[in-house]
C-alpha cells in the first residue's frame, strides 16, 4: 500500500496562489477591468480622407485621361504630311512614247522583271512589247484596281494597248506616278496611313504572335503576359521579355513619354484599360499599325508599317514577301538595336524568330517557314522615304500655298505634281558629273541651277537649285536673280520679226564700232565678244554667232517700248526691265525660272502656258481642291516665233553652240548661249522636241568665273540631253512662211534672188513677195522627193550595170 503525499506549507500556499489567480480576481481587477487599445479617431478620420482623395484623384485622374484618349481617337488622330506624287504616265495609242521610255519608268518604280507577270508590280518584255500589272492606286480622279494590260510599240511611239484578261484593246491606261516624298505636317512624325483592312494579314498575324498573343483575349492588360515575363526574366537574369500589351504600347507610343518610372506604367496601364473600353480591337490595332515607331530618317521619325515598307524596302507593304513583312515585325522591338543595314545579322535572327512564332501560331506553315528563313533581308541601298527634290520641292510648297485655299499641313492631301522622274534622275546626274570638271577651270564654289520644262504645256519636268542637288539650301533655279546676258537676244530678234515688212532673216544689220548716248549726255560703247566687226551681216547670223553691235543697233531701230512689250508678252514682268540701251544686252537680272518662260513660249510658237509644278490637289476623302488644266495663250505671232525657233536651230549647227552639234549632229536642237558682262554669269537654253532646259552657272559672291555659256552651261546641257535622249525639234510651219532664193555678195549681205546659192524661210504675210523667186513649203517637200527618186533611180541602174558586168564576166 503506497503512502499518501500530504503536500507540506510552502506547496500549499503555492497551490492557493494559483488557485486564487486563476479562479478569483484579485480585489483591484474585479473594481477596474482591462480595456482594449482604441484607434485615434483622427487617424480613422486622416485614412478615410486618404481613401475617399486617392478615389476622387485616380476618378479625376480617368476622367481626364478618357477625354485625352477620346479627343484623339475622335478628332484628328495624327497630323498627316502631304504625299507628293510624280507625273502620271498615260498610254494610249499615237502617244509619243517608245517601248524604252515605258521600260525605263516601270524600273523607277521598282516593278520586277519576271518571265510572266502574275502579281501587281511585274512586268515582262519581248520585241516593242511590254506585258506589265499595273498596281492598284487611287489617282486623283479616283481609285483604280490593279491592271493586267499589254503595251505594244512602234520605234517612236505607242502602237497600241490591250487589256490582258478580256483582250480587247484599250484607249489608254494610266501607269501610277512615283511617290517623291511627302510635305511634312507641324511634327516630327511621318506616316502613310493604311487602313487595317487594306494590311496583308501575315503582317498582323506576325505582329499578334510576336508582341501580344492574348490580345484578343485581354481588356487592355495581360496578367497573364506579365507574370510569363517575369518567369522569363527571373530565369535569364536580365530583362529579355516585356509583359506590356499592344494596347499599353499603344498608350505609350501615343500619349505618354519613353520615362522609365512606375507612376508611368501605371498611366499606361490606367489608359489602356480606358483605350480597351471604349474602342473595338479592330480599332485599336488599326491605330497601332499606322502608330508603331520602326526608324529614324534624319529629322523625321518614320511611324506605321505602310512608310515602314517604303523606308526599308522602297516598296509598298501589299507587295513585300512574308520574310520582309517579318523582319518589320521584328523591328518593333527596337529599330536601332535591329537596324538592318549597321547590324544584319541581328536582325536576320529577329525576323527568324518571327518567323518562328508564326509557325508555332499556325500563321505559316512549315515549307513556308523554311523558304523565309533562307532569303535574304532584301533591303533598298540605304534608308529613305523617297530621293527628295528639295528645289523641286520648294517651288511645289509656294504653287500650293498661292493655288489651294486654306491650305495646311498635316490635313494628308495627296499632291499630283508635273515632275518627270526619268529628267529629274539624270540632270541631278549630269549635275554631278560635269561641276566637278568645270570647277578645275572655274575655281571652286561653283554653282548652277537648272528648271526643265515641257516645251508644249509648260509643266515643269525637274528643278536643281545648286551644285549639290540633294542639298536643301539656296534654291537658285526661282530665287536667284542674275544677269541674263546674251540669253535676251532672242526676245529682240522675234519683235523685229514680228515687222515682217521691215525685218527678215535675210536683213541685213551693221557690224561696226558704236557709241550711244544718253540723256544725261553719258556715253554706252557696246563691243563685240571677240572684239572684231564684220561691216554688215544678216539678221539670222547675228542672233546665231550672237553679235553684240549688230543686236544694239536692231534693239535701237525696233524701239526699246517695243522690246519690252515682246518680253511682257513673253512672259517677263515688265517692271524688271530697265528701259535703257544696255538691255538689249541683258544687263538686267532674271531667275532660270523666268527665262524659262520666256523661251517656253517662243518654244511653243508663240503661245504661253504658265510654267507648274503642281497638277493637282486631291483631300483625305478623294475631293480634288485643286487641279491645273494645262492651256495656252497666243502672246507672240507664230510666224515671228517660228523663224526665232528656225535661227536658235542656226545656233546649233553653226553658231556659239556648235559643240552640241558635234556631239548630236542629227538632233536638230534649238539652243542659245549667253554670258554677262565680266564673266560673272553663264547661261545656256536648250530646246528639243520635249523640253525646254535652262541651265545658269556663276558664284554666290559674283564674283567671276573663267567660263562662257559654251563653255560651261552647254556643256552640262549637252551630258544632259545625251542621256535623255533628244526628241528632234520639228517644227510646223505656220501660214505665210514660205523659202526664199537668195545670192550672198562679197560683203556678205544677202539679196533675193532667181540664181542664189542659198534658201532662207521668210514671212509673206500679205502675198507680196509672190512674183519673186521662192518655193512654197509643200514644193520644197516635192522637189525634194524628186530628188531622192531620181538618186535612187540612178542608184538602182548603177547596181543593175554592176550585176550586167558581173554576169557578163
């Protein structure tokens, strides 16, 4: 039996101790119970206060950015820059273009030669036959689809064009005009808007696979997409993927700043969800791929996948392969860290990748894959929107701020110009190649200027305002006003003429040492160039040696009023004519744009077009504002204009611009030179079947340049029209200009005559001159084909007696 514990005193008193602390509360505890901590009311007060700011601040805050997005979305989403357009190229049977020159414009446009032409933007060639599609555009009399059509050509011209599909022939068909470049808006933005639905569906389906495959999925923020980053992050050790969706890049790109901080992640994330709201996804990627920011071309950031294609490519977006539709892409990521040209083999592994993902999304199947994988990147040389004209350009700027009312920039209109790409290329090259040689006789600093202008209609083919035609400075061709020199004596020559019963080729003008004085009793002495007097020669070798003294004393009997008069109706503000002898010489200044009308409208026989550069003006919505419809007025007798036109011919074979003869014999080109006084300024005017070319050279400082106009301007000229290959000079003779007989004596004076030894056209107007000896136009054309047939006639006898002989033998 065990023995009993009995707990001794001081266990006791320790068991009542607990007891009493446990069960019964101690006479303090039981009076004061213990009370709970309680907040400060003023700190409940300051955190609701901080809820309810905080609510109304980020309410304010969406309020306020709801509005932004909705008055940009709703209004005028981006300034858009004015696209500027070449000539269009019509083809239709009889026109003067050859199989060469149709040839020559679908390379400007970057057609691709194929054995058979399926695809818009293809063409094909065999014997004065081209096959091409032409590529769908909106012209400016609205848009057009693509076009399957067969060019067929004489030597000289079209011969005649069939639809392809139907094969039945056609009146004419417009080729689309080159792309120039664009009149930028008030930013630094560029684009070329392109509808989402008008986008090849690769593209987007690359973009989606690539940037944001839950895009559809999502309201404008992926959870989703952000924590797969971090996981990819996590694991690399560095920052490889982003989590941001095409609708938080969309924000980004279109409102905010590139600041890196979280208060501007959250405003992107705040607005995409806002941008997702309240717009359709169609809607967002629509802006998005006209907002995407893909390079950086000089001062103008080049935005959207449309004017992304033309910069990278030189092409437009519907007719790039899959693998360049991939690498832009895969530029989105970072156009500088992928720019093709400086690191390609960069960006050849970007777009693989692309391509990769859109394999793995089934937007590419896996043969597809691997023929993209193995093309090249299929750059253009170097980066560019377009090879901008800048001199050309600011003439087109001034034409549309004086011609189309209420014009801004950044509206997106559509600019049609009058600017031939095929004579802009090659004068800019001509320019290139010939200052360089002239200035190691001139000195350097030289300069020049150049307008080309359609002979008939005055639309103006191409401008180059200095030494440097790609150089956007001093645009000399319209501002530059310098003296004309001897470029003025046609002007004199064609008032004379217009005096048919005073003044003809055949006149003769005095050649010898002169003084005039004026009215203050001052003395002008004129000289010749070679300083030499001939005594008397006739009025056409004077204007085609270009004779000083002779030109004076023809200016002086003419009249200086009547002068002037035939320069205003030319074309020249009368206002910047001095009335004064010196003239007559070209000692008064004038732009190459203002001599080039004035020669344009003797060019034409005497009927003036205003010289353009801008054809036409078309708006967002298709609404032309502005178009120019090429017309003529008869300002200058075309029996006058034509004998000038006949003497600037005498110029060419057997005047100051001989050396044009020599190297083109057959062209039959116009042209005159002219120099001012010192040798400050040099001119040449050339004139062909197409164009009238007006080429100025001299120095900034006026100073003096060791060059005349034969010697320098014709010789640009001449580099220039041999590559553009001339369109002969053939002139219609007008009513009453019938050929005269005439005999030269000793002295070199010329009289009609019955037994002369040379013919010159003169003007009949009243029949007067009937009785003496002269040959009707259409009797000359008959005597002359009398000619030929009695020349082959013994042509063929002679060979006929060639064969008898052998026969014989």
């Amino acid at each position: 039996m065990s023995k009993q514990h009995t707990p001794n005193e001081s266990e006791q008193k320790q068991a009542n101790v607990a007891e009493n602390h446990t069960t019964t509360p101690s006479s303090d505890t039981a009076k004061t119970p213990r009370k709970k901590r309680r907040v400060p009311k003023w700190v409940k007060y300051t955190c609701l206060i901080g809820v309810l700011v905080t609510g109304a601040g980020l309410t304010k805050m969406g309020f306020d950015l709801n509005q932004e997005i909705t008055d940009k979305f709703e209004g005028q989403l981006w300034q858009l820059p004015s696209v500027v357009y070449a000539r269009e190229l019509t083809l239709q049977p009889g026109a003067m273009i050859r199989y060469e020159d149709l040839i020559s414009e679908l390379k400007v446009l970057k057609y691709r030669k194929v054995n058979k032409p399926t695809q818009p933007g293809e063409y094909s060639t065999s014997r004065l036959k081209v096959e091409f599609i032409r590529r769908p555009f909106e012209f400016r009399d609205g848009p057009q689809e693509a076009r399957h059509v067969i060019a067929q050509f004489d030597y000289s011209k079209v011969k005649r064009i069939i639809d392809a599909e139907s094969n039945k022939e056609l009146g004419y068909v417009s080729v689309e005009p080159k792309m120039l470049g664009m009149l930028e808006a008030k930013t630094d933005e560029q684009r070329i808007y392109r509808p989402m639905d008008e986008m090849p569906q690769p593209l987007i389906d690359a973009l989606i696979a690539t940037e944001d495959r839950d895009f559809y999925q999502h309201d404008g923020i992926s959870p989703t997409a952000i924590a797969r980053a971090f996981i990819a992050n996590l694991k690399a050790g560095k920052t490889v993927q982003g989590g941001s969706t095409l609708t938080q890049q969309l924000a980004k790109n279109m409102f905010l700043s590139s600041e890196r901080s979280l208060w501007r992640k959250f405003r992107e994330a705040y607005m995409a969800l806002i941008i997702d709201y309240r717009y359709s996804k169609d809607q967002i990627l629509d802006a998005y791929l006209n907002q995407v920011y893909l390079a950086q071309s000089g001062r103008d950031a080049v935005h959207g996948f449309e004017l992304g294609a033309r910069f990278y490519f030189g092409l437009p977006l519907t007719e790039l392969r899959v693998d360049q539709q991939a690498l832009l892409v895969g530029l989105v990521k970072g156009p500088s860290y992928y720019n093709p040209w400086r690191y390609p083999e960069r960006a050849e592994h970007r777009r693989d990748l692309v391509l990769k993902l859109m394999m793995e999304n089934g937007a590419l199947d896996k043969f597809d894959y691997k023929k993209a994988i193995k093309q090249d990147l299929g750059l253009q040389a170097k980066g560019q929107i377009s090879n901008r004209q800048p001199a050309y350009f600011g003439q087109l700027e001034r034409e549309v701020e004086n011609k189309v009312r209420g014009y801004e920039a950044g509206q997106g209109l559509r600019l049609f110009t009058t600017l031939d790409p095929r004579s802009q290329a090659m004068v800019e090259q001509s320019v290139k190649k010939v200052i360089p040689t002239l200035e190691a006789k001139a000195g350097n600093e030289l300069e020049t200027a150049v307008v080309v202008a359609d002979r008939m209609t005055g639309e103006i083919r191409a401008i180059v305002g200095g030494s440097r035609p790609s150089y956007d400075g001093f645009n000399r061709a319209v501002d530059a006003k310098r003296q004309i020199g001897s470029v003025v004596k046609p002007a004199i020559y064609l008032a004379a003429l217009e005096m048919p019963e005073r003044f003809s080729l055949a006149t003769s003008l005095q050649d010898q040492p002169l003084t005039i004085r004026g009215e203050n009793g001052e003395k002008w002495s004129p000289r010749n160039y070679d300083r030499k007097y001939r005594g008397e020669v006739p009025l056409y070798r004077a204007l085609a040696k270009s004779y000083n003294i002779p030109t004076v004393n023809l200016g002086m009997a003419v009249g200086l009023d009547t002068v002037i008069d035939t320069m205003g109706r030319l074309g020249i503000n009368e206002n910047e004519i001095p009335k004064l002898p010196s003239m007559l010489l070209g000692a008064f200044t004038l732009t190459p744009l203002e001599v080039t009308q004035m020669y344009q409208t003797i060019a034409n026989g005497g009927n003036r077009s205003e010289l353009t550069a801008l054809s036409a003006v078309v708006d967002k919505d298709g609404k032309i504002l502005y178009q120019h419809l090429p017309t003529s007025s008869e300002m200058v007798s075309p029996q006058a204009a034509w004998l000038t036109m006949f003497t600037l011919q005498k110029v060419v074979t057997e005047g100051t611009g001989r050396y044009l003869n020599s190297v083109l014999p057959s062209s039959r080109l116009a042209g005159k030179t002219g120099t001012s006084d010192q040798g400050r300024d040099s001119w040449y005017v050339g004139v062909d079947g197409r164009e009238v070319v007006t080429i100025w050279m001299g120095r900034d400082d006026n100073k003096a340049v060791k060059l005349t106009g034969s010697s320098g301007p014709l010789r640009l000229y001449t580099d220039y029209v041999q590559h553009r290959d001339p369109e002969p000079l053939v002139l219609p003779v007008p009513s009453h200009v019938v050929d005269f007989e005439y005999y030269r004596d000793q002295r070199g004076v010329l009289a009609q005559s019955c037994t002369g030894n040379m013919y010159l056209p003169t003007w009949d107007p009243n029949n007067n001159l009937r009785e003496g000896c002269m040959i009707e136009p259409v009797e000359q054309v008959q005597r002359g084909v009398k000619t030929v047939e009695k020349g082959v006639k013994e042509g063929v006898e002679q060979v006929g007696g060639f064969f008898k002989k052998l026969f014989d033998w």
